[in-house]
C-alpha cells in the first residue's frame, strides 16, 4: 500500500473502488468523476484529485475506464496480496465478520477464530474453526500470522491485546470500545462503531438545521 495515502484518502478510494465493481457488474465500460462524486455526495475536484494519486488519467467527455481504474485503485491500496488474519472473540460481531465473504476480495484471509468459550471450542464456523485463546500463540508462529481482529467484551479487550502483543501479532483491528495501550512496534485500527454513528447523526442534524 502506498504509505503516503492519508486515512480520508483510503477511505474514499475504497468507495470509489464499489462504485467500479458496481458499474463493471451493470456493463459499464467509463465512468466520470462527477458521476462519482454525485452518489458519494462530494466534491467533483477532490475525486479528480483523489483518482490521480493511483496514476489514472481519464477520457475528456468520456471519464474513467473502470475495469483500468478498478486495477490502479487495488494496486494502490495492496488488495491482492493475500493477508491471513485471526478473529479474536467468536461472539456476534466475529461470527458475522467470518461469514463475510468480501473480506477475502480485498485480501483479507481469515484462518480462525479465538474463543474461551468452552462450548464454542472446535465448532465451525463458515468452514473456520474455533480455537481456545491459550492455542494462539502456537499458532501465530506456525502460520505466520501478525493481524488479529479483536470483537471481544470491552472488560477484556486490553488484557487480550496484551496477549496478541506478545504472541507476536503486529496489527489490530480493534471492534471493541476500548482504546487500547500497545508497544509503539504494533499498529492498532480501531473501528468506531458508536463514534461514526454518533457522527452520522450530527452530520444529519446540521443538514437540516441549514434546511431550516
């Protein structure tokens, strides 16, 4: 992945990569930017911008030529190359992230999930099996894997992450409303569920208050 790409930008070009997967299903064969911009409700110039920074030039009058732009934005953002990955909690949110088959178009390779769970041990979820947490760091080493996906409870988030840390993870992607205090070697996503919730109401709110 291109290390110079900001957290917005990367967001944006992911959008703009379901838009062209959208438009190759219907059989599109260009797509402009104002096109883009109007069903991501922004601003024409910054998806011009944002599109050259995977080195892609459009048509004049014609737009971008999606499969090519599709490629450009997976070469970008590293989709292809294969990251295997464990799921640290077998409960709602890493049963539903395990069965979500996309993750793998975007080179996300989940192998298993981690449970202390004494009923959820050895079951199968979408072909993944369930291990105990005591079995992770075995396993870590013995498949090469440094991403762990955290969906445990919030009271235990920091002593599993300690755990991930010292089993030799290297990346998580963190589910929990938690922040979570690592060694400054290890990379920490937090997915903000409630955050972007609450900022998609505020942002909802302004909007009609300019309505008003």
């Amino acid at each position: 992945m291109n290390q110079n790409l900001s957290e917005k930008v990367i967001k944006r070009l992911t959008l703009y990569h379901f838009i062209l997967l959208e438009c190759e299903q219907s059989g599109l064969e260009y797509v402009s930017s104002p096109r883009i911009a109007e069903l991501l409700n922004i601003d024409n110039s910054q998806v011009r911008k944002d599109i050259k920074m995977v080195n892609n030039v459009g048509k004049c009058k014609i737009g971008y030529e999606v499969k090519k732009l599709r490629r450009s934005i997976e070469e970008t953002l590293g989709f292809k190359k294969p990251k295997n990955a464990f799921i640290i909690g077998a409960g709602n949110i890493g049963t539903a992230l395990i069965k979500y088959e996309d993750l793998k178009d975007y080179g996300l390779n989940i192998l298993a999930l981690f449970d202390n769970n004494p009923l959820k041990i050895g079951m199968m979820i979408n072909s993944k099996e369930v291990f105990h947490f005591s079995e992770l760091p075995n396993l870590v080493q013995k498949l090469g894997v440094d991403i762990a996906i955290l969906t445990v409870p919030k009271e235990v988030a920091q002593n599993c992450a300690d755990m991930l840390v010292e089993a030799g993870i290297k990346y998580i992607w963190n589910f929990t409303p938690r922040v979570l205090k690592v060694k400054k070697n290890v990379r920490v996503w937090n997915e903000n569920l409630i955050g972007n919730f609450l900022q998609f109401v505020a942002e909802d709110k302004v909007v009609d208050d300019d309505r008003d």
